[in-house]
C-alpha cells in the first residue's frame, strides 16, 4: 500500500490540497487539469456565473462525455465506477473545505 500524500492543483486560479497514494498522483493531476479545462471553457462562455454553478455544468459535461463515448475521452481510458467516485469523493472533499 502506498503511503499517502499531499498534491496540490489548481482549479480555476484557486489551489486545492488533495490527499492521495503516490499511484494515484499522476491521475489526479491530469484530472485536475482536465477539470481546470472544462470549467474554464464554461467560464469564457460567459453564460453560467459562479464557481459552483460552473462547476456542476463541467461535472454534468464530464459525466456525459464518459457516458456517451464508452469511458473514452482524449485518449484516456476510465474505470468509470471507481475512478468517478474516488475524484468525487476528493472534490467534495476539497470544496467542503474551500473558504469563501
């Protein structure tokens, strides 16, 4: 079992410190990044306002990407069941502790 770390990423100009096993790193990284991407998209748009508001819209598109092209997007291939509730749980996580 790997011992635990600390990452930090960013998401939209604000760091997150996610606590995760040095296996998981890399993933979680390149998810952050490809979150920090969708939610920057929608930003620009200029059509949704707010962090979470943006950020349910990326889960929302995210979520649908995985689901529609069979686990399959840029090139990476997801366990879907696990690798979706672990980031979830981690999210959440770092949004309950995000102050405002």
């Amino acid at each position: 079992m790997s011992t635990p770390v600390t990452v930090t990423v960013n998401i939209l100009d604000k760091e997150y410190r996610i606590s995760c096993t040095e296996d998981e790193r890399l993933s979680l990284e390149t998810s952050a990044q490809y979150l920090d991407n969708k939610m920057s998209e929608i930003r620009k748009s200029g059509r949704i306002v707010g962090l979470d508001r943006i950020a349910v819209m990326a889960g929302l598109n995210i979520t649908h990407d995985l689901i529609t092209e069979g686990g399959e997007k840029d090139g990476l291939n997801l366990d879907l069941t696990g690798k979706i509730n672990a980031l979830s749980n981690k999210v959440e996580f770092a949004l309950n502790n995000f102050t405002k």
